[in-house]
C-alpha cells in the first residue's frame, strides 16, 4: 500500500523550491542567463512541441544529465545559470527541481502550470 504518494510528494516539493509564473517566466525568455529545461518525455515533446530555445532532460533521466558524472551529462545543467523546469502542468517538474536542489544546484525554479499554462500566453514554441 501507497503511504507516501506522488500528491503529498509534490505538494512537499512545492512547499520547498522556488515557482515561477508563466508571464514571469515569459519575461525572462530571452534572457541570456535563463536557461529553460523540459522534464517532459520524448514522444511529448515532439508531439506536442517545447518552450522556443528550452533544452530536452527528461525527468526520467534527470540525474544522469545533471551528474558532471552521468553518462548523458550536460555541461548546460550545471552552468550558474538560471534553470527554469516546466513539464506539461507544473507537477513533474516541481519533482524535478527539488531533486535537482537534493544534488546540490541552486538557481532553479519551476514553473507553474507548466507547458499548457504557456501555450495559454501564447508563448513562443517550436515544434
């Protein structure tokens, strides 16, 4: 039996990291110390298409890409620059952050509502 399950989950990593608004978020799109970080899956992403100039670390694979060690690692993860994660609602990538913040990163945010709270501003994509 689930004790422990993925809305508590949520709802404590919430409680503990740094969220950012979809028109906050928007106003730093072309900031060139903001880096935007889709925790989405592959088939979503390409379907669906991603935030205009967001890089793809799926949260499956979060850790991997993160580690300088990891076998898929992404120098763009550890940069000091600003990750801002989005996935489709908000929920996976408030997980994403706060592992990301148990690994030791900081200047992170997830944004709330995530991918369709974007397309509701009209937002830049590219699919």
């Amino acid at each position: 039996m689930i004790t422990h399950g993925f809305k508590k989950m949520v709802a404590e990593a919430n409680a503990v990291i740094d969220t950012i608004s979809v028109p906050d978020a928007f106003a730093k799109h072309n900031d060139d110390e903001v880096i935007f970080v889709d925790v989405r899956e592959k088939h979503e992403r390409e379907s669906k298409g991603h935030i205009a100039g967001s890089i793809h670390a799926p949260r499956g694979f979060l850790e991997l890409i993160a580690d300088p060690e990891g076998p898929m690692h992404n120098e763009i993860m550890v940069c000091g620059k600003h990750l801002i994660l989005y996935c489709g609602t908000g929920a996976r990538s408030a997980l994403a952050v706060k592992t990301l913040m148990d690994m030791g990163l900081t200047n992170l945010s997830g944004m709330a509502g995530g991918y369709t709270a974007w397309l509701d501003i009209d937002g830049p994509i590219e699919k």
